[in-house]
C-alpha cells in the first residue's frame, strides 16, 4: 500500500484540527451548558470539570446520533483511544488508552467486569450502541480504583434507564439492517426498563491477500441480538433494591484459510443485584451482587469452546468527611474458567481492600486512592493514585498527578497446555506500571480546552520468549506524550477536537509498540437549527507498524476519515436522518492483511417519546 497517499490526509486532519484553536478562543465568552456527574474517575459523584483525572464522557446524544458505527469506532472517535481491527463488523477489535497495550483497559458495564480471563481481553465489538445510555473514559492509571488490569484506563458502559419510548429501524450499505426498541416507566417507588435490539450485515472479506495465513475472499457477515432489563424499588426513604440483566449474543464469520467458513459465536451477559442505602446525611452504602460471562464458541479449522464466569461482590460506602467525599470498600471476585482446553487451574480469587479521597478546598483540590488486592495466584499487590489541583484563576487551573498499576497475567498466560512446543508459564509476575502527569485546564462558559502531558513505564512486560515455547517477564516500555482537546458551544453550532503526540516504544530496543501511532486524533463540528441537525465527524491517525520489529515491510501508512450526517425531524417525536461514513471511500489498514470499509451509506428512522 502506497503510504504516502494517507500522509495528506492526516495532515489535513491536523491543520483543521488547530484552524480550530483561534475561533474557539475568539468565542470563550458563550452560553454555559450542563455540566454531566461522572463516577468511573474516583468512584464517587463528581462534576466532570472538579475530576483532577483525565476523564471523557460520551453522552446518550451522541451515542444516538453516531448510526451504524462499532464501540470501538465510537471510542476513537469521541474517546480519544487508537483502535485496531481484524476485519469489519463483529472482527476482533483492539482499544488502546494512552499508548499502552489492549489489554490494559478494564471495561465495565454498570460496575460490572466482564472480559476473558483466558485471553485476558475485551470483547468490544460484541458490545451494541443500543444498549448504551453513556461511556465514561478514565485515561491514565487506575488500579487503585479498580484493580488489576487498569494500567491504560477504564472504559464504564451504562445502560439505557428511565421513562422513555424508543423506537429505532435502520438500513445500509453491505445490506446492513438494525432495529431496536426501549421502554421505561415509572409505578410509585417502583420504575423498570426494558431495552432488546438486532443487527445484521453481510459485511465484506475480513482478510485480504497480504494475509497468507488466513486468506479467503468470501464475504464474513455478522449478526447480533441483545436485550436489557432492569428493575428497581424503593422500599423505604433512601433504600433501593434494583436488578440488572444484559445479555449480547454475536455470531461472526472469519477467515481462517481458504476453503473454511469459520464462525465465531460469543455471548457476553451481565447480571446483578444491588442495594443502595442512605444509612445518614453523611453515609451511603453501596453492595452489589454480580455476575459476568464471556462464553466463546468457535466452529471451523481451529474449533474451541472458552467460557469465563466472574462472580463479584463489592461493598462501598461514601462518607462525607474532611471537606471532601471518601469512599471506602471491599470487593472479592473469582475468575472460572471453562471449556475444551485442559488448563492446570481453572479457578482463581480476589479479594481487595480500596479507598478514595476526592475535596475541593477553596482554590486547592486534592484527590487519592489506595488499593491493596490479594490475589491466589501471585500474592498481594498495592496501587495509589495522588493528584492535586489549584485553580489560578475562575477560569484556569493547574493539576499534577502520580499513580501506579498492574496487569495480571491470563489463564493462556499462565496455564496455557503444551501445543506445538509452546505452553503457559505459572511462574510468571504481574506488570506493574508507574506513572505521572501535568496538566491545565480552561473553561469559560461553553468553551472548553485542555492539555495533558502523560509519562508512563512499564516493567515485567509478558512476552513471548526467544525459543517461542513459553511467555516470560522480559520487556519494559516507555510512554510520553501529550493531548490537547477543545469543547465550544454558541447557539445551534458546537466544536470539538482532540489531539495526542505521543512516543510509545519498547525501552529495550527503542522500536515503537505495534499498532501505536505517534499521532492520532479527532475534530467535530456539528449544527442543529430548526427541526435539523447536521454535521461531520474525522479522524486522523500517523503511520503504525504491525510488527515489534518495526520492519518497514510492517509499516502502515496514515489516514484521515471524515463521516458526515444529517437528520430531519419529520414530527415531535419522529427523526429521519441520513450518515455517510468514510466519505471519501479512503483506503487504510488497522491491522495488515485485514480488510477496512469503503464508504458505506446509512438510513434510519427513530422514534423517542414518554
């Protein structure tokens, strides 16, 4: 693939990018908005602009209006993360948080977990927008919070609540169809909330011809269906008992050499059971009662069944003290899994200890965690996070933070059974991960902005070892880098943008981490007047390697996509709208020898109501 045709492209990206910067500082003075209640960044309700964290919020707005695209895309293109795919809808998909790898995010869905312990992955892509009321992005380390894993970040999906009437019905391009309906009412103390869609798409060839291995040219559709429950009771003043189900079921053709249709059938479920009590005006406690599976099942040339159930148990309880918010808590969970693959153990158990600390104090903010969890595999581990803030001005303000986290290693790390002369090592220690970070922050009405800088090492990196036998403790990585983002508002129209460089390399040998850009990015720029709402959405990324090695036969050229939409508001409560993703039919890789859509065009009609 010629690189330098996707080098303009990026460029382009970037220079409307920072064509952007002088206006949103020309109209600072502007209309204030609302300002969203985050939890994910300190596990305690805060404004998102009192977070000393380097948090993102999706909302229900843009979820709704984003059409047809996957988690991952969303995330790209409103979460600021990289992403990497293994083909078109329902492909492996990789989210990759400040540089660091995929699998150093931890995804929740209401507070729950609910990824593979075998691979040690998540499964983003079986993850539908429908099901998603709004996405909170915690970037940096989080361990301290929430345990192993969360050396990249968190990512916490939340599900579609409250009194409403939703109808959806879609059509497009690859003959994609998608539906989806929501009901939400309110009895008294009693409120429940149902919401099921569908989704199907014929797609095109996951694999192209520079993927040797793999190749076949026949077309790998995808198919999901999924549905939500949820129910709650106020059984007394301050006292709720509620009950949440979610249920994602995804069947996805792959390649896996010519002459095979392969399918991969995944169902991922949460279900939970919680308690909310308002002990006293300064004292609220929290417990939940959780379960999530990730059950894969693969039919084909490399046959497998990998089922993952995580059962979890959290107790937290908030108190008001000290002029600030404390959270206290404890949490166990056990990791089982089951399946075709002999692991030597197949069970393992956590249990955690964990505080947070969040106080404005006039112009001064400070905000801790500590985290101690025991794990039966490799021992006990302790994490902490500090950051404090001063607000210079009522418009600016200045923050500093250190932080440390670990990844666990995997069943396949650890217990993988000897197959072709390669096997798990159980001698194996977890990554640890310290880091730091500056930063400054300006809002003035609506307009927003922002800068970060981020460093981050890595050490006891799990690797492959030089025989290809087995995965040892050997590489350390070294990240640095710096995001700038912009948020404005004025009348009908609103901006965003977001912008990271970054170095994300292996500290041994220099080489840049696969699949890492040392740019990448999104701008945004959208308008609702009248009974319209129109708009564009790009992203823009640098070249990549696919290869540790960096061999420049591994190199992947940059690129710069731009989608735009257009809705019309037929009646109150009625939407036609129109999206055009990859507007310009730009070809690019995500991973070698793995195919990307072209332009692809999208209709739908919505239906909200009470």
């Amino acid at each position: 693939m010629n690189a330098s045709r996707h080098r303009p492209a990026a460029l382009r990206g970037l220079g409307l990018f920072v064509l952007s910067l002088p206006l949103t500082v020309a109209l600072a003075q502007s209309l204030p908005q609302l300002e969203p209640v985050v939890v994910t960044a300190t596990r305690l309700e805060q404004p998102v602009s009192a977070v000393l964290s380097d948090v993102r919020v999706i909302d229900a707005d843009t979820i709704r209006n984003a059409g047809p695209v996957s988690l991952p895309e969303l995330l790209q293109m409103h979460g600021g993360a990289e992403i990497a795919s293994t083909g078109g809808p329902g492909q492996i998909s990789s989210v990759f948080l400040r540089g660091t790898n995929a699998n150093h995010v931890v995804l929740l869905i209401d507070g729950v977990r609910i990824n593979s312990a075998t691979a040690g992955t998540n499964a983003f892509e079986n993850i539908p927008l429908d099901q998603i009321e709004r996405i909170e992005i915690l970037r940096g380390p989080a361990s301290s919070l929430y345990g192993a894993d969360a050396i990249g970040g968190v990512i916490q999906v939340f599900t579609r609540q409250g009194e409403r009437t939703e109808a959806h019905v879609g059509a497009g391009s690859w003959r994609t169809r998608d539906a989806s309906v929501g009901l939400g009412r309110q009895f008294g103390s009693t409120r429940f909330s149902v919401q099921a869609g569908y989704r199907e798409s014929r797609a095109f060839s996951a694999t192209n011809a520079a993927n040797t291995f793999s190749f076949n040219p026949d077309d790998d559709p995808y198919r999901n269906n999924n549905a939500s429950l949820a129910l709650s009771h106020d059984w007394a003043p301050g006292h709720t008992l509620t009950a949440r189900a979610l249920r994602s079921e995804g069947t996805t053709h792959f390649d896996a050499g010519p002459g095979s249709d392969d399918v991969n059938r995944q169902r991922l479920s949460t279900l939970a059971l919680e308690s909310s009590n308002r002990i006293s005006d300064g004292w609220r406690s929290h417990l939940r009662l959780a379960r999530g599976s990730d059950d894969i099942a693969i039919r084909g040339s490399f046959a497998g069944n990998f089922r993952t159930d995580q059962d979890q148990t959290s107790w937290q309880n908030d108190f008001a003290v000290l002029g600030g918010q404390l959270a206290a808590g404890l949490e166990w969970r056990r990791e089982k899994v089951t399946g075709d693959t002999a692991y030597t153990q197949s069970e393992r158990r956590i249990g955690s200890l964990f505080t947070s600390y969040a106080a404005s104090l006039g112009a001064h903010a400070l905000q801790a965690s500590l985290r101690r969890d025991d794990n039966s595999q490799f021992g006990a581990h302790n994490s902490g996070n500090l950051a404090y803030g001063w607000r210079a001005t009522p418009a600016w303000r200045l923050s500093a933070g250190v932080g440390s986290a670990f990844k666990a290693p995997s069943f396949n790390d650890l217990y993988f059974p000897l197959s072709f002369g390669f096997q798990g090592n159980p001698e194996l220690r977890p990554e640890r991960s310290r880091s730091a970070e500056l930063a400054a922050r300006y809002q003035q009405g609506a307009a927003q902005a922002g800068l970060t800088l981020f460093r981050n090492r890595i050490r006891d990196l799990i690797s492959v070892d030089p025989s290809f036998s087995t995965v040892i403790n050997v590489n350390r990585a070294r990240i640095r880098g710096a995001t700038l983002d912009l948020r404005w508002a004025f009348a009908d129209w609103a901006l965003r943008g977001e912008l990271t460089e970054q170095e994300a390399v292996d500290a041994e040998t220099g080489q840049r981490l696969i699949r890492r850009a040392r740019r990448h990015g999104s701008v945004g720029v959208s308008a609702a007047p009248g009974a319209w709402r129109y708009g564009a959405d790009a992203v823009f990324s640098g070249a990549r390697f696919d290869a540790a090695s960096n061999a420049p036969e591994s190199r992947m050229g940059g690129y710069a996509l731009v989608n735009l939409h257009a809705a019309y508001g037929v009646a109150p409560q009625w939407q036609l709208s129109l999206r055009v993703n990859n507007a310009a039919d730009r070809r690019y890789e995500l991973a070698q020898g793995y195919n990307t859509a072209g332009r692809g065009v999208f209709v739908a009609l919505d239906y909200t109501g009470r």
